[in-house]
C-alpha cells in the first residue's frame, strides 16, 4: 500500500508539471519504562507520513503530512509554499533504484523485557540497595522510502533495541546518578556489559576526591569523547557550516591541523544507522575526514553542496519529515596504540571525565569545548581514587590535539552510531569549586 501511495503522488506531481521528491517514512515504537525500580510503562505508538519537495517555476517548495489519504491537498500545499520559496539550486537525484532487503528480525517480546528489567534493577540492589533504579528499554521498526519524478526509487528498513541502566544514589545533599546504555539493530542489547559498566562507575565513585584549578592530564571515556570530541567534528566538518563560513576549518582543506596519530572517517557501512544511501536518494560511501592530523574532506547533502559548486557525499538525512540537511551516520576515530589501563596509569594527577552535562559544548563553531563534569573520576599516581564533583574542563580542540597523549587501543560503539576509543591529553583547563 505504500510504494502505492508514494506512486500516487509521483503520479500528480507530473500531471501537474512539476517535479517531486516524496519521502515516506513509518515507525512503531514500543517503550518499556521502569522508574525508581518498578515498571512504570509500556505502550506502542505507530506513525506514518510523506514529506515532499517539489520544484515549480524554478522555486522549491515543502510540505508533509500524517495524512495519507489527501495526497493532492499534500501536493497543493507544496506549490503554494513554492511561490514565496528560494529559487532552485539544486537537482533532486535521478536514475538510481535501490531497495535493502530486511532483515526480518524479531525483536525481543515486551514479556521477556520486562523481566530482563526486573533481574537487572534486582542485580543492582545486590551491589547497593538503596541506588534508586531506572530502566529503559526501546524496540523501533521503521521503514523509509522515496520516490522522485525523476526516476529514483529507494527502500529501506531498519529494526532497533534500545536499553539504558541508570541509578540515583542520594547521601544527604550528595546526589550520584550513573547510567549505561547499548543501541543495537538486528540483536539484543548486551544486557550484562550495560550492568557491569554501571557497576563500575559506581565503584569507582564510593570514594569521593578533589582537585585543585589549573591544567592537569584529562581522559575521556568513549562516551564523553563522543559527546564533546565527536560532535565538535560533525559541527565543524558539516558542508553547511563550511558553506556559511562558521567553521573554523574554512579554507583548512589540505592542511594538518591535529596530531599525526588521530584519524576519524565516517562509515555508513556499521551502526544502527547504517545505509546505502541518504534521505535523498544519493548512495553513501566512506568518508576519511582528517587523515594522520590533515584535514581531507567535509560532507554535504545536496543543497549545500550545490550552493558552493560541489556534488553531494549522501549525507543528506532528515530528522522525522523534515526537509534533509547535512549529518553522518557513523563517525569512527581510528584507535591508538596504548591500552586503557596504561593510559591511567601514566598519569600522576588527572582526571576522567565519564558522563558530561548537557551537549558538553561552548562555541563549537570556533573548536572550543567547555564540560560540567556529571560523573568524573580524580587519578593519582597512575590509580582512580574517587569521584570529583563540580568540575568543569574546557579547552580548544586543536590545541587539545597538539597534546594528545594517545587514543586508547579499544574502542566502544557508543549509541550504536559512533567508534570512539579513551583520548588521552596531556594538558587541559580544570576549575573546581571545593
């Protein structure tokens, strides 16, 4: 019913003249929720509809809508919105046919999470009865396709899980939340390394330390690196903040920047997120962004790229039916040569940073970060020895990378779309209010 409806709107789209693109995608979700340690929720919600661009008299125009079952007023309403719309800078993709197979995988049932939930919230309550637990699981199943009057027909399909383990531990005025997560497609979370990793931070947080203002050795986990570092790099590379020269890697193309040791490519090929191609029906390929500390390449949807004479990268991705901008898919830091353990224990005051507040930023534009630390650990002589509160980093990403200590040999999948291992710097701004 679908590819048909989607046929019905190429089809009006031509017998009025113009050219369309139509973007059809539908979810259901199925969110378990548990709230200090008992189920809280459980619902499926189901949703469908069409976003569309069209071009007519050389202007582009957009609508979308829920509403399957009034495509012309859909179509309508797109040319109207073209006559007040930006004159066309771009061509919709033409000619290519591509449909993914699905998987058909069957994702857990709710029954077997809800009980997963409940032996999870019982095995923290083993560690420290009174950690207050939250648990969140996710199943998503979603389809997306698009259609042109250009001949171009794409299909995909995508199955997700979702869990999250998190704790509120209150002490008097001394309140510690640690959570974990694991995003899959096509398989089960990995529910035990989720548990043990909660139980980590929670370990390594029974003791509490400080640390003094000034410039000391920072770690950041995966996590936090994926947080600050790796949405700085999808910030400054974006085709659309190069084309509005925010970026500070404007004109920087060839050029190296960064420590020869870091390398970071976008590959679509691995993550939840994974595809062939874009939300505009362009193929996506592997991207190598900075390559031994040399900036190589930035990514762009098809707008962007037009305005600055360039072709797209298949990244043009959309967020629900809005109209596409540019976005990766997976971003992955090439991995270093020094284990996590000899990392930590080259430092002889430090700290790691493991969950930060908020997005973790300052004026991205300019490579600047600046994190609250919500859950960081102080090292000493090459050992944890507690837990830090209020405190913040901050510094600037190329001069953080011209004191690169190393990236960690492992790494971890974090969110089920970005490969990040420890980055480890010599020297960064630490304020702490004792």
């Amino acid at each position: 019913m679908t590819q048909s409806i989607l046929e019905q709107v190429i089809d009006l789209a031509k017998q009025k003249g113009i050219t369309a693109e139509a973007y059809y995608r539908a979810s259901q979700d199925t969110p378990i929720e548990f709230a200090n340690n008992r189920l809280k929720s459980l619902s499926t919600k189901a949703s469908e509809g069409i976003a569309l661009r069209i071009i007519a008299d050389g202007r582009l125009g957009f609508a979308s809508s829920t509403d399957l079952t009034r495509l012309e007023e859909l179509i309508d309403a797109a040319i109207a919105t073209a006559t007040i719309g930006d004159p066309i800078e771009f061509a919709f993709a033409e000619n290519f046919h591509l449909t993914t197979p699905d998987s058909h995988y069957q994702p857990p049932t709710t029954a077997s999470l809800v009980e997963v939930g409940e032996n999870l919230i019982e095995k923290v309550h083993q560690y420290n009865p009174e950690i207050l637990v939250d648990v969140n699981f996710g199943i998503r199943s979603s389809q997306t396709k698009l259609a042109t009057t250009t001949d171009v027909y794409t299909e995909r399909s995508n199955h997700v899980v979702s869990a999250s383990l998190s704790g509120n531990l209150v002490r008097g005025e001394d309140f510690l939340q640690a959570y974990s997560y694991d995003v899959t497609s096509d398989r089960e979370p990995d529910y035990n390394q989720i548990l043990d990793k909660l139980l980590q931070k929670y370990q390594r947080a029974e003791q509490t330390a400080t640390i003094s203002s000034g410039s000391f050795p920072v770690i950041f986990t995966p996590m936090a690196a994926a947080f600050t570092m790796g949405r700085l790099f999808e910030t400054i590379f974006s085709g659309q903040v190069i084309a509005q020269k925010a970026s500070p890697l404007v004109d920087k193309l060839g050029e190296k920047l960064f420590d020869e040791r870091l390398t970071v490519i976008e590959d679509p090929t691995i993550g939840v997120s994974a595809c062939a191609f874009d939300d505009e029906g362009t193929p996506t390929s592997k991207k190598v962004l900075i390559q031994a500390g040399e900036v190589k390449q930035f990514y762009w949807d098809r707008l962007w790229a037009a305005r600055t004479g360039l072709q797209s990268t298949g990244n043009g991705f959309r967020g629900g039916l809005s109209r596409p901008n540019p976005d990766l898919v997976n971003l992955c830091f090439t991995p270093g040569t020094t284990s996590v353990a000899d990392l930590i224990a080259g430092v002889e005051e430090g700290i790691i940073i493991d969950q930060v507040l908020g997005a973790g930023q300052s004026n991205v534009l300019a490579g600047e970060f600046s994190v609250n630390l919500d859950l960081g650990y102080k090292i000493e002589k090459g050992e944890i020895v507690g837990r830090i509160k209020n405190t913040m980093v901050a510094g600037n990403i190329f001069e953080a990378f011209n004191h690169l200590i190393d990236l960690s040999s492992e790494t971890e999948l974090i969110g089920g779309g970005s490969t990040v291992p420890y980055l480890a710097f010599s020297q960064l701004g630490v304020a702490s209010k004792q």
